[in-house]
C-alpha cells in the first residue's frame, strides 16, 4: 500500500514504539474517588504490569477534557498524586478522542527519542455535576454560537442527525440501532470493569426513553468516571522489559468541519474514513486483515457508521454485517467485545486509552471468556472526538 | 460532608460560578442586524467567490479577508432532523424542539430549530422556509417552518 500524507507509524525516521504496560479502572459512577485517586488506579497497574520503576518515565500525557470536575490543571494533581515529578507532561484534548490524542503524544515523545519510556493517562471524571449538566458542556462541542446558543444541540442530536439520514438512505430501523445495544450489553456482562454488566433485550431497548429521536437511553452510551493508562517504550527497551510487547504500527488522526451545516452528508463520518486509510497506510495493512476491533460506539449508529467507514464492509452494508453476527466473537471481525462505550461506559477523555488497553490484552491472548482469536495478531481502535470533529485510528500488532 | 442514602461521602464545594459569555460579532454583525428586519444574508469573498454559512469575514477556502454580505435565501429543502426529548440544562424550559438541517438552493446548509412542525410530518426532502425570530429575551434568532 501507498503511504499516505500525515501518517505515523512504521518509519526509517523513527523508533519503533511497544505498549509494555497497560492499566485500566473501574468504569461507572466512581463518586468513591477524586479525580488523581481515580488516575491513580490505571497509573500504578500500568507501572506494575510493565515492571518498571515509576521514575523511569520520562514523559506523561494526559488525555481529559474537564469542566464537569473541579480541577482546572487536571495533569498536575494527577502527576503530584502519582509521583510523577520532573517529567515532560501536558493535558491534550480532542473530545471524546482525547485519549487517543495522549497515546499519539507518548508516542511521538518515544518515536522521535525524546523518552525511552513515556505514558499516556486517559481520565475523565464527568459524575461531579448533574446529568442535564454534563450534557449541556458536551452539547457545546460544536460551533456553539451557530449551532448551541439558540438551538440546544447536544450530543445525542448530532448523531441522531445521522441516524435519521442512515435510516432514510439504507432503510435501517430503530429495532436494528437497538441490536448494536444487546451485542453491547452481552460482552459488557463479560467485563468485570464494564459500567453495566447486565444482558438487555432489543424489546427493553425499544422501549426505553427518547433522548433524541430517532435515539433512545439506550441507543446512548452513559455519563462515565473512569481511568486507563498505557506504558510505552522504545524498541531497545521494550524487548528488555516484556515478551510480549504490542506495537504501534500505525496511526492516522484527522478532523471535519465543527459546523454540522458544513457536512458533506450524514451517513457516515469524513474523519473517519480519513483517519483509517491513514493509519492502514502507515501499518501497511487493509481492513480484511484486523482480527480485532474497538470502534468508536457513543451511540448505536456511531458502530454501524463505523463498520462502512472503516472498510469492515461496504457503506449501507454495517446492519447486514452486525445482523449476520460478524462483529461478535466467532465472525469476521469482532467489534468492542468490551461492552464497548455503550456498556462498558465513556469516560470521555479515558476512552481513547481504554480501547488501546482492550486491544493489546487480546492481542496478548489475556482477554478470558471474552478472548477473541487474533491469527494476524493485528487489531485496531477507532476513537472518534464529538460528532466526527476529531478521528484517530490506532493500528496494534504482535510482529513489529 | 454529606451522606447520601448509598453513596459514599462527598464535599458538597460552597464555590458556584455563573457562566455567561461576552460573544463578539463585530465581524459578522450584519447579519444579526439584518435578520431584525427579516432579511437572511451572509458572506461571499470578493476574491475567489466562495460563499460561506455561518458568515465568516476572513474566507476559509483563499484566506482572504475582501468579503461582501450577499442575500443568503430562505427557501431549504430538509437534509435530516432530530427531536430533542433532553434537553440541556440551560434549555430545560425550552424544549423539546425539533432540530434540522436544511439545504438552501445554492447549496449551503443551515441548521436551525423546525417550528409548527410534528416529527411524523418531517422526513428528508421536506420543503422548509427560513424566518427570522426574536427570543422571549429579545435576541435574533431564526427558525425552519415547514411549507404546507
């Protein structure tokens, strides 16, 4: 495959770069902790399962987006509580990509030989203010004047907007939004950190309430508290510290308009088709050859857009290809076998990083009853910030 | 400290802000004026003619800040639409509202609330007419109603 214009991954200019440790909280309404105490949790579990010293980090990212929590400088109480002192460290924000976002950083630190050994925390906190609230701050992440201001947009009408132009143009149906919930829910059940562990009916799920229509409670992911951190390292390092190092071969990031209005349609995200040929370029791989995926599912729709723009199948084809059960464990390519954000629950901020976390326990074959067979030992996230605002797509592998 | 039925103990913080927001419009103040008087313009660039919605003075596509105000239209045909059920916290006495997106014949799009119109009424490729509004707080804002 070509290379494509503004991918990272697999250069000659650059170091290879391993996930070596992994670390994930907790998903829910964790009212039981502050914010650093909850960074905390991924932060030492990622430090331990990389079996390093915590001074040997040189640079922490941290992936959170903030204002539903009291903490204007989330980074530096996350970094003063954990220890971290003296390191390269910043807070980067991309919405619900923001975790994304903080891998990329660690791993351009790593790549570029700024750190030998660099972390990227994805935290989000967004239960410390009131639910109409938290919808409120994350409805202003378009073009607030046009679009907040006297429209009330939130997140649910921007993918609902979708979801009605998808069901107009490829005949899909609320009964088969609320199927992506029940595959949701049933790996969910499977996942003792998952926000909801409990199996749902397409019946419960119809009949749950509008939050904007055509979408329903249970078409939306929920309001999350969660933490999940990675531990990254050079080549050299990497081999000295696991055997089983998992590797970044590729990420692709990209962005689209932040009015809707400027949208080119609606069945699908700009910034999502371009994020994953980015990221297939620099891995040097197509779609047909992930064995695993996370894909981006804030609401239903957003998993069915996320088949077709990331080539699992072809556009208009994703409710085909989740009604004939390749997107579960056992098909084609198995999709958010986590509960994904829809049960698992979206810490806005922390999901980037949750998703690396899941991707790189089944391509270490660590999943459990959830383990999915990984025969090209290649899998991938897909993390989207806002309504396709921001896109990264993140290539993993067994082989660098 | 506060203790709720189940929930473990939190500190209820005594600090409340008031968020309200200074927007500028010097730019694109034109527009708002004309919409007082029922009239729907925004920007073209003088230099390589790209018309833009929402009204931008610098344009996007040349860079260039020789913009003039055009007559942007009000006639749309619906593209897609949502129902706002929840609302925002600071839309709580407004809703719930209808929410489309309309395209206008010269190609641009709007979004903007759908006014006297039932969500079985409203499907893509429904005729829509832009008007001009005034909030209850007496700010312009402007809304779809649907052409019967």
């Amino acid at each position: 495959m070509d290379s494509v214009k503004g991918t990272l991954g697999l250069s000659e200019k650059m170091r290879g770069v391993a996930i070596v440790g992994i670390g994930h909280s907790r998903f829910g309404r964790r009212t039981d902790v502050s914010l650093a105490e909850l960074g905390f949790e991924s932060i030492r579990e990622a430090v331990e399962d990389a079996g390093i010293d915590r001074k040997q980090v040189e640079n922490v990212t941290l992936g959170s987006v903030g204002s539903w929590y009291e903490e204007g400088g989330p980074a530096v109480v996350v970094n003063e509580y954990s220890g971290f002192k003296h390191v390269g460290s910043m807070r980067v924000e991309a919405a619900c990509a923001s975790g994304s976002a903080a891998v990329r950083n660690a791993y351009l630190s790593v790549a570029s030989g700024e750190s030998d050994i660099a972390m990227a925390v994805g935290l989000e906190k967004m239960s410390e203010v009131d639910t109409l609230t938290a919808i409120e701050l994350m409805g202003r992440g378009g073009s607030y004047l046009w679009e907040f201001e006297n429209f009330g947009m939130t997140f649910a009408s921007y993918y609902a907007m979708y979801a009605v132009a998808h069901m107009n143009r490829f005949g899909t149906t609320e009964e088969d939004l609320a199927r992506v919930a029940v595959k949701a829910h049933h790996y969910g059940a499977m996942n003792p950190l998952a926000q909801f562990q409990k199996e749902i009916t397409i019946e419960k799920a119809l009949s749950s309430q509008v939050v904007s229509w055509p979408l329903k409670v249970y078409d939306a992911s929920p309001v999350s508290d969660g933490s999940a951190a990675v531990v990254l390292a050079s080549e050299e390092t990497a081999r000295k510290l696991t055997d089983t190092p998992i590797w970044i071969r590729g990420i692709g990031a990209s962005s689209d308009t932040a009015n809707m209005s400027r949208r080119d349609g609606y069945v699908g995200l700009g910034a999502s088709v371009d994020a994953s040929r980015k990221a297939y370029s620099a891995a040097k791989i197509g779609p047909e050859m992930v064995d695993v995926a996370n894909c981006h599912d804030c609401f239903t729709i957003a998993e069915i857009m996320a088949y077709e723009d990331l080539g699992f199948c072809k556009k208009g084809e994703g409710v085909k290809l989740l009604k004939d059960g390749q997107t579960m464990i056992g098909g084609k390519i198995p999709v958010n076998v986590d509960g994904g954000l829809k049960a698992k629950g979206h810490p806005i901020g922390a999901t980037g990083v949750s998703m690396i976390v899941e991707i790189s326990k089944q391509l270490r074959g660590e999943a459990g009853k959830r383990q999915v067979p990984t025969k090209n030992g290649i899998g991938l996230t897909h993390n989207v910030g806002g309504t396709g605002h921001y896109c990264y797509v993140t290539v993993l592998s067994r082989s660098r | 400290m506060s203790q709720l039925d189940s929930e473990p103990p939190t500190i209820h913080s005594q600090r409340t802000l008031h968020l309200r927001y200074n927007i500028p419009i010097s730019k694109t103040h034109q527009f708002w004026d004309s919409l007082k008087d029922g009239k729907f313009i925004t920007t073209r660039c003088k230099d390589c003619g790209e018309v833009s919605f929402p009204p931008q003075a610098d344009c996007p596509v040349c860079m260039s800040s020789n913009s003039e105000w055009v007559d942007l239209g009000t006639e749309a045909e619906l593209v897609t639409f949502t129902y706002v059920q929840i609302t925002p916290t600071s839309f709580v006495d407004s809703g719930p509202y209808h929410v489309a997106v309309g395209v206008l014949p010269n190609g641009l799009k709007v979004l903007a609330w759908v006014e006297g119109a039932t969500t079985a009424e409203l499907k893509p490729g429904v005729k829509l007419r832009l008007e001009a509004r005034l909030s209850d707080g007496g700010s312009p804002y402007y809304a779809f109603v649907p052409v019967k």
